[in-house]
C-alpha cells in the first residue's frame, strides 16, 4: 500500500468518530467526494487537527494530484457513502430524492 493509501485509510478511520477532528477529516475528504454538495474544506482547519493527521491530509493531497481519480473509481465508495450519512444527511436526502 502506497503512503497516499495509507493515510487515507487512516483519515477515514478517524472521520468514522464524532469528535472535532473527525469532523475536520471528513470535511476534507468529503470537498474531495463532491464539493458542491458536501461543501469544501478550510485549510485552516489544518490548524485544529494533531500534526499527525495534518500530514495524512498532505500525503492524501498528493495521491489526488497524482492518481486524478474520485474516490469511488479507487474502491472507496462505501466508507465515502457512510460518511455522508454521518456527516451530510441533508445531502444524503436530496441524493435520494434525485434518484426517485
């Protein structure tokens, strides 16, 4: 597994929590989802999370720049799903609604 792949297997298991930083995590991993319906990211918000996962966020950065692939094209889009469940139930609703 590639470092860009592990960090972010590590960042979607943090997103899986309900703290501030999970919040923080899920917010950039969902601006790379569909930042038009899940909202983009704050880099300031780097600022509220540990160094550690900081850097996982900057190793994910570099494999978005280098694989230019969505999440979903790389096997991901259940974890991706479920946390626009926990994290967007509003944009999980209208997603529902548009396939009806």
């Amino acid at each position: 597994m590639t470092d860009g792949r592990a960090a972010l297997e590590r960042l979607l298991d943090i997103a899986r929590g309900d703290t501030g930083q999970s919040r923080k995590v899920a917010n950039f991993l969902l601006a790379w989802w569909n930042a038009g319906e899940c909202g983009g990211f704050d880099l300031t918000d780097l600022w509220g999370v540990d160094t550690a996962i900081a850097l996982d966020m900057l190793r994910v950065f570099a494999l978005l720049a280098a694989c230019r692939q969505y999440p979903d094209s790389m096997g991901y889009s259940t974890q991706f799903e479920a946390m626009v469940r926990a994290w967007r139930p509003a944009a999980e609703a209208s997603e529902r609604k548009e396939t009806l």
